[in-house]
C-alpha cells in the first residue's frame, strides 16, 4: 500500500530543501548496502557515478532516483535509517525532526572552514592510522572508515590517507569537539589549540606552515583561496548550494583510490585579510602590523618609484628588494586612494614558492592593516575568475603566467579575463628575464603597445587607456651572453626598454652602507686532482667502443663529454627517421653509458653503476609481457640488437660492480669537496651551507653519499637534497610542499646543510649561509651572483670544486669578467644622456614589437600548414605505425591522448613508480609500451576518473603523406605544425576498458 501521499510530498519536500548538505555529507557507497527498495541497476549507476565522479555526483544520482520515484511504502524511514547505519549522522539529523538550528549549522560550516584553513598544518603533523584508530574510539570513524584509511594510506602515502580521514570524520555529527578531544590524546595539543584560536594570528604566520597544494605552476585560471578570520555568526546560511560545492570534495569508496586530488577540497585556499568592517571586531586576534622603515641605500634606489616612476631596482641578494617593493606598493597605494584615483597592485613572479614567501613574509604582514591582501596559484581546484579575484582585492600576488592567461581571455571576450589598465602598479619579481618569448616579455609587448597607440591618441585627441606604473626587480640583470662592453650595454638597454623603464636604479650615494649590510663571502677555488687511475670509467669506455664497432657508429667527440652527448642524440634521431632500428637502438644505449661517466666524474661509481642498472632492469621488463588473464610471462621479439646490449652489460656488470666498490678508486672531487666541508662545519658548529650542482641525481646521490659518511655526522651536518618541481620521467621531483619543508627545516637549524639544483639559486628566501659551494657547476654571471649571495653570514666563504680538466675553473674566470662588464655596462647607460637613452630604448621596443609580430605570423602559419589528417605516428624504435593524426586529442593544451581502440591492441601497461603521482585535474599511472619491441611511448593518465593513454611526441617519428613522405622527430608537441581537437570523450559499449 502506497505511503500516504501528503507525507510523501513533505519527504521529497524535505530532501530537496536540504539536498546540498544531502550531497555534503552523504558517503554514497556505504549508505546503498542498507537501501533494499533500490534496483539493481539503479545501484550500479550509482557505484559506477562514485568510482568515477567521486560521492557528491553519485548522491546526486541517487537523490534524483529517490526523487523521481516510484518509492515503496516506508521509503523515507528505510532512507533514514540506512544514513545513521552508514554513520551519516551529519546527513540524518537534517531528515530528523530536530534538524540542526541555523547557529548550530553556521558553527559547524565555521569548523570545516577551519579545517580548510588547517589542513596543510594538520596534514604534515597527524599520522592517519593512528589518528583513525583514536577516531574509532571516539565515535566519529567506524570500522569501515578505519580500513578505507588505512588502504589509502598504505598505497598512496600519509598526505592522501590524511585528506580521507578528515573527509570522512565530519560526515559524523557533533565531530568537532570530539576531534578536539583526538588531537589532545595524541599529544598535538598545538594544533587543538590552534583549531579553538587559543593561538594568535601572529604565531600561526610565524609557524609558516601555511602552504599551497602540491604539483607543478598549472597556468590554468584555478586559484588558491583561503579564509581567514572567518566568524561562525558572520555565516550566511543560505548560500547551502555554494557552500557544498566549494568546502569538502566527494570521498572515495573502497573501490575510488584512483579517484583525483581534485575531489578533495583541502587544499583549496583563498587568502585574503579581513573587510575594513571586520577589522574592529578582530583587532584583538590580528598581528599587529610592523612598520617599514627604509635603510637609506633602499631609499636611494626608491626615490623615483615614489614619484611614479617606471624603474628597474637592482639590489645584490639579501639587502631588502622586496621590502623596498612593499614600501613602494604601501606608498603608491596610500596616494592614488587619496587622490580618489584606481589604486591596484600585482606582484609577478616566476616560481610558484615565491607566491607563498612574498605573501607570508612579505606583503601581507605590512599591508593587512589597510589593504586586502591575496596570494594566488594555479594549484588549487576552486574555480574562481581572475577577475573577481582583482576587483575583491588591492594587491595580488601571482605567477606571471596566470596574468598572461587572463589578459588572453581578455582579448578573446571582451566580458572575461583582464586588462592592464585594471591595475596601477605592476610588479616584477626577477625582471632580468623580461627577454625574448618570456611570459614576462608577452605581458610587457602588451604594455609597450598601448602605450604607442596611447601617444598617437593623444596626438588625435581620443581617449587614452590608463596603464600602471612598471616595477622591476633583480639582483644582476647579466649581459646576456655579451662579449664585449658594447654589447653588454644594449642588453642593459634592452631589458630596460621592455620593462620601460625610466632608468636602472643602483646604489651610489650609499654605496658604503650597502656594502656594510651585503659583504662578499671569501672565494676559493679548490681544483680536484685528476684520477690517476680511473678503471671503471676505463671499463665503460671499453663497453661503449663495443657498442659503436657493432654498430658502426663512430663518434670524433670523446667519450664522456658534452660533444659526444650531442653527436649522439643527433645519431639518434637520423637513425629513427631513416628507420635504422640497430643504430636507433644503440645510440640510445650509448647515450645512457655517456650518462654514466659524467655520473661517474661527479659522484660515485656506485652511483654511476646504479643509473646504468635501472636502465637495464627497465630494458629487460619491458622485453616480457603479462598475457591478459594469464600468469604465464611470454617474451617479446627480442631482436639480435637488443639481446647483444642486455648480454653486453651483464657479462660486465660483475667487473664493474668490484671496481666500484673499490675505495682506492673513489672520485677525487669528492675528496675535495668531504675536506672543504669538514674544515668549515669543524670550525664553526653552527655553520649553515649550500652545494648547488648540475642534475637532481647528483643531488639526491650527494645526500646519499653524506648521510652514508659518519665523519660527517661527527661534526652535526643534517642534510637534505633540494631540487625541482618540474615533472621528468627519469627522476622523481619534489612537490612544492616537500621543497618548502626543507627550506623551513634549514631555516630553524633542523637542516644545516641543502643540496641543491638551480631551484635554489634565485628568489626562494634560504637562511643566510656561512659556505656556498658550486659543485663543478658553472653556468652563466646570473647564477653565479645570485649563489654567491646566499653567502650572507659573517665570514662567510664561496668555494667552487672542480676537476682542473673540466674548464669550470676557466667559466668561473670568464663570468667574473662579464660581472664586472655588467656593472660598468649599468653606469654607463645611467650616465647617458636623457633624449639618448629614450631615443636608444624606444628603437628596442619598436624592434622587439616587430619581432613578436612575424613570430606570431610564422606560428599561425606553421600551424594550419598541416591537418592532423596528413600525418602518421611510428615507433622510433620499430618504425611501426603506431597512429593517425585524426585519433590524436588534447587534454588541457597540453596532454595528447589516444583512445582509439586499434591504438589499444598495440601496446601493454607498465609499471614506473617515479610516474605514480596526483595532479590537479589527472593522475599518472605508469607506461605504455610498444608491444612488438619495448620502447616506451608515454604514460597512462586517468583523467577524471578516465583512464587515457597520454603520448610523448618525442619516442615517434611523424610522417608526413606529401609528395617527399617526410619524416621527423620532435622533443615537444608544441614544434608539431598542426593543431589537434580539443579531448572530447563520450562513453560507449566498446570503450569501457578506458574507466
């Protein structure tokens, strides 16, 4: 008998009325194992909406079948009780009777918040098994809820095993305090008390653990957002639907662990100080402001910014250019609002850690008083307008990309993205590289053009556009590969004309001050004895003679250098396009074994032994393949080639392993450099100090190699490897989390020592050091000075290590050289004359905008030249085709994918752990390989909850169907001529592997 029709209507009337805290905090998986009255196919829509599109999709699936009916008699309390058997108790108590009040509702949105804001703290501080076994105890996680913890855990890490507990534990009602009560029971009494606001704003920036989400610069316009200050009373109760779809993404069930970063929300942040009408109610838990006071040399070099001038300020690092830049901002800022004028400023920069540093030590301790204050990165998965962004705020903190992106949507739509004349002050962190087809560069063409086209407005009497003021930053603008004085200059006149500049700003008057406050650290250079006897590099060498006779590839260059690394890649590449497989094959071998003795000259032959060990163990793995449903291993075609270079290597690789673990042969640069850091940590205990080198492997092997040395302990080194974030198949990088942990260990004296590659030669603030050494790594006078002056402490020294034969020592010598020309160059265009200097600059932006104009031609042209229709892919190791250009895609202008099912047949899934990882909007899952010979073709990726396979344009060779039938190779997607439709996948019977 049908459920009494008025109680019916009320119900759905209910449910619709609280459906967005429905879809909240409903676990949609648990809660269907005690719904009966459901189809069988109805649940697995659902199932298959969860694993796919996380549980936020899938209750709105199964609110919409409830909804649309037909329902049983006793519907409603099935619904009910299946919530509070599932542990939704949070959903429940909104279909009970007593629902929760509009205070009690706007409190517990005030705690989520909370922990939005927390969570990067709560994230790196809280072990989650541990804390979902005390959760259990408590009553907010249940059996199931541990379990699903603890796989997550175990497969994907702490961090992910952590965002699931959390996601999980405020389905539960009245979590908050019973959470409290965890915290307090472990022991992170900090944190609880942080949670309750027992600490003041003013500790929480100083901890400086509030940090972005992990992954690489994602241009794309998703920003960071994060409350701050944010009142339970101040809540507005009816914005629900906004409010469920911006604060906690949906869990995953047992099944979801692939499911994306995206769907949990905790990493979302907008950070933002409070309105002017909140201010006076939070004064008391607000940080007081600091004031800026300028040291006179800073004020030297501000002088004309504060009268509006366009300027370039170049200041040494460590003597305050930042500051300066806040004084300015504070200065320009407080004018232009009294005077009733547009008053906006935008900090670019060109790393996404510098968003965070400038904002946290910077900008908004001194600004927070009167100014709303946001940091933005394209890391996080809120989707909020640029522009909404700008108008809610007086000063942005960003990557120059994300400003780049908006000022195209701007031209595309008049209605989105951005103008330059939205703001009154543009900043520019590390201004030496507005140059050439930098992003910098395209922002800076833009503002040179209006302002031509503003000049003849003027002439006409029309309407001009209001552009903001331009602030450079840079410790050495360089010379830009100059060789003579002359042409150092114009590369200072360059940079100058492109950011339009009214002069380069140094210190002069206050030269004495500066250099009081800056000192040069003492410089040595420590020249390594050359190997008096190098058998394993010998080994090696012989290993590669073999490899060139068989192939009869011969080589001028010598083994081992940069010359024969180039000779090589371009071997390579003739023998793909020409579809030599046997010299393809080879060269890249050979390619690996060059690897190994530059490996083997910095670091460690175990080291070396190592890199040559993985490649072969992958060549070999790659030779079997898993017969599907089978747990028989078949063998691939091994051609003669391929079992003579496996065979080649395991008949040495016993030689080789009892050379290298021979001490008497051990690397003499590592000699050098263990003696000049037991000298300096030995003499001062509280010593700090950096090694920069060439690749992330060094770095990491460096580490390696000082933990592994208890004479290093002895004197207390700590160490850490500090290296990229940018994603490489070959070497797994550091998130932006990890790199700022390390940064933060060093700076409280936890870490007294970084290893480190360029990442850390520009911008990141790192404690000042007592010893900076370049380990056989020397590159241009740019980074030369810029690590040079992480060498802030007293009696501090710059040591450079290198091997006599290496020509570092003779670099080293020539970018001196430059760094004085450098300096000269910038007096001499300071001391031209005003109509000159104008006349000389005004010629580079008129040239500069003429370049840009026939490189977009050229690229349009280049672009439509070709329709994917006229090309083919191959196997650059079989010269199999592989593809056409029409099954090609593209996910987010970047990824190619293929989903065509002939494509499928063609290669098999690989393992590749240094591939396992999360990004914003996709997940990486390993390799795609060549069935018929091995070579890896690119990587899987599951793309919202899509598995698709992503291709590397640069393991294929491309076809062209002319009248030659051309072929050639590409490092990237964007040198390909043509332009391939945007992903669009619509699910059908015959692709259901794909999810």
């Amino acid at each position: 008998m049908p459920q009494n029709n008025n109680e019916d209507a009320r119900n759905i009337e209910l449910i619709e009325c609280v459906r967005a805290r429905l879809v909240r905090y409903i676990q949609v998986v648990p809660v269907l194992d005690h719904i009966t009255s459901l189809g069988r196919d109805i649940r697995d829509q659902i199932v298959t909406k969860a694993r796919h599109f996380g549980d936020q999709e899938a209750t709105r699936l199964l609110l919409d079948f409830i909804v649309k009916g037909p329902r049983e008699s006793g519907w409603f309390e099935e619904f009910v009780r299946a919530l509070k058997d599932s542990h939704c108790t949070q959903a429940a108590a909104y279909l009970s009777e007593e629902r929760p009040t509009p205070s009690l509702e706007a409190a517990c949105d005030y705690y989520e918040q909370l922990l939005i804001v927390l969570f990067p703290e709560l994230v790196t501080k809280i072990s989650p098994k541990e804390t979902a076994d005390v959760c259990r105890e408590k009553g907010i996680c249940n059996d199931e809820d541990v379990t699903v913890i603890n796989l997550v855990t175990d497969q994907q890490g702490d961090r992910q095993g952590s965002r699931e507990l959390l996601n999980r534990i405020i389905r539960k009602q009245g979590w908050f305090s019973k959470f409290l009560d965890v915290l307090h029971n472990m022991g992170q009494n900090g944190l609880a008390n942080y949670l309750t606001g027992a600490n003041t704003d003013e500790n929480a920036e100083s901890s400086g653990n509030r940090m972005t989400a992990d992954g690489a610069d994602d241009s794309s316009v998703a920003f960071e957002v994060v409350v701050r200050n944010h009142e339970p009373g101040n809540h507005d109760v009816k914005c629900e639907n906004n409010l469920a779809e911006t604060s906690f993404g949906g869990s995953s069930a047992v099944s979801d662990l692939d499911t994306s970063a995206s769907e949990l929300n905790f990493s979302t942040e907008i950070e933002s100080n409070e309105s002017d009408e909140q201010e006076d109610t939070s004064t008391s838990r607000a940080s007081p402001v600091p004031e800026i006071t300028l040291r006179n040399y800073q004020m030297e070099v501000a002088k004309p910014a504060l009268l509006g001038k366009n300027i370039i300020i170049c200041l040494p690092t460590g003597s305050g250019k930042t500051r300066v830049a806040v004084y300015i901002t504070r200065e320009h800022l407080r004018k232009r609002r009294e005077n009733g004028q547009l008053s906006k400023a935008i900090v670019l920069v060109n790393k996404v850690p510098l968003v965070e540093q400038h904002y946290r030590r910077e900008f908004y301790p001194f600004l927070k008083d009167r100014y709303q204050v946001t940091k933005i990165s394209g890391d996080s998965q809120l989707k909020i307008s640029f522009s909404k962004v700008v108008q809610q705020n007086d000063v942005v903190i960003c990557t120059a990309q994300i400003l780049e992106n908006s000022l195209i949507q701007a031209s595309e739509d008049e209605e989105e993205g951005v103008q330059l004349s939205d703001f009154s002050l543009i900043i520019i962190d590390e201004c030496h590289h507005t140059q050439k087809d930098a992003v910098y560069n395209n922002i800076m063409i833009r503002y040179i053009k209006q302002k031509r086209l503003n000049n003849r407005n003027k002439k006409t009497q029309k309407a001009e556009v209001p552009l903001p003021q331009i602030l450079g930053l840079t410790a050495s603008p360089g010379v830009g590969g100059a060789k003579n004085r002359k042409k150092a200059e114009e590369h200072i006149l360059r940079i100058c004309a492109n950011l339009d500049a009214y002069n380069i700003m140094t210190v002069q008057e206050n030269a004495d001050q500066l250099r009081k406050q800056v000192k040069d650290p003492y410089k040595e250079v420590k020249i390594s004895d050359e190997k008096k006897k190098n058998p394993f590099g010998d080994k090696i060498k012989e290993i590669m003679g073999k490899i060139e006779e068989y192939s009869m590839l011969y080589a001028t260059s010598e083994h081992g250098s940069q010359s024969y690394e180039q000779w090589v890649i371009q071997t390579d590449k003739t023998a793909a396009k020409e579809e030599k497989r046997k010299e393809h094959v080879c060269a890249e071998h050979l390619r690996k074994y060059n690897d190994a003795l530059q490996i083997n000259d910095t670091i460690r032959m175990t080291d070396s032994l190592l890199h040559l060990s993985k490649f072969y163990e992958e060549e070999t793995k790659r030779k079997t393949l898993l017969n599907e449903g089978s747990a028989k291993v078949a063998p691939l075609n091994i051609d003669e080639t391929d079992r003579f270079l496996i065979d080649l290597f395991y008949d040495n690789i016993k030689e080789l392993t009892a050379i290298a673990e021979n001490p008497n042969y051990e690397n003499e640069n590592l000699n050098t450099l263990r003696s000049s850091l037991l000298e300096e940590f030995t003499r001062n205990r509280q010593a700090r100090g950096i090694i920069f080198t060439k690749t992330r492997q060094s770095a990491v092997a460096l580490n390696q190699w000082i933990s592994d040395n208890d004479k290093f302990t002895e004197v207390g080194i700590r160490s850490s490897y500090l290296i990229g974030a940018g994603h490489n198949s070959d070497f797994k990088p550091m998130t932006q989390n990890e790199q700022k942990q390390v940064i933060h260990k060093f700076s409280t004296g936890e870490l007294n020592l970084l290893i480190a590659t360029s990442v850390a030669e520009e911008g990141l603030d790192i404690k000042e050091c007592n010893i900076v050494i370049r380990y056989g790594l020397v590159t241009n006078e740019i980074a030369m000075v810029q690590a040079r002056g992480r060498a802030r402490a007293d009696d501090s020294s710059y040591v450079l290590v290198a091997p006599s034969s290496s020509g570092a020592i003779e670099r080293d010598s020539v970018n001196e050289y430059k760094e004085e020309m450098m300096h000269k160059a910038i007096a001499k265009v300071q001391k031209m004359e005003r109509a000159d200097y104008f006349e000389k600059t005004e010629e580079f932006q008129i040239q500069s905008i003429m370049e840009k104009k026939v490189k977009i031609k050229k690229a349009t042209i280049k672009v439509y030249q070709s329709q994917p229709s006229l090309v083919t892919f191959h196997c650059k190791k079989c010269s199999k085709q592989v593809c056409c250009g029409t099954d090609i895609q593209v996910i987010a202008t970047a990824h190619h994918v293929n989903i065509s099912q002939k494509f499928k047949t063609l290669y098999s899934k690989g393992a590749n752990k240094t591939l396992q990882e999360k990004f914003a909007d996709y997940q990486i899952n390993g390799d795609i390989i060549c069935k018929a010979c091995g070579k890896t073709w690119g990587t899987m990726m599951v793309h919202k909850g899509i598995e698709v396979p992503c291709l590397q344009i640069s393991n294929f060779v491309v076809k062209y169907d002319d009248k030659k039938m051309t072929k050639d190779t590409y490092n990237k997607w964007s040198e390909l001529p043509i332009k391939f439709p945007v992903f669009k996948y619509a699910l059908s019977d015959s692709d259901e592997d794909y999810v």
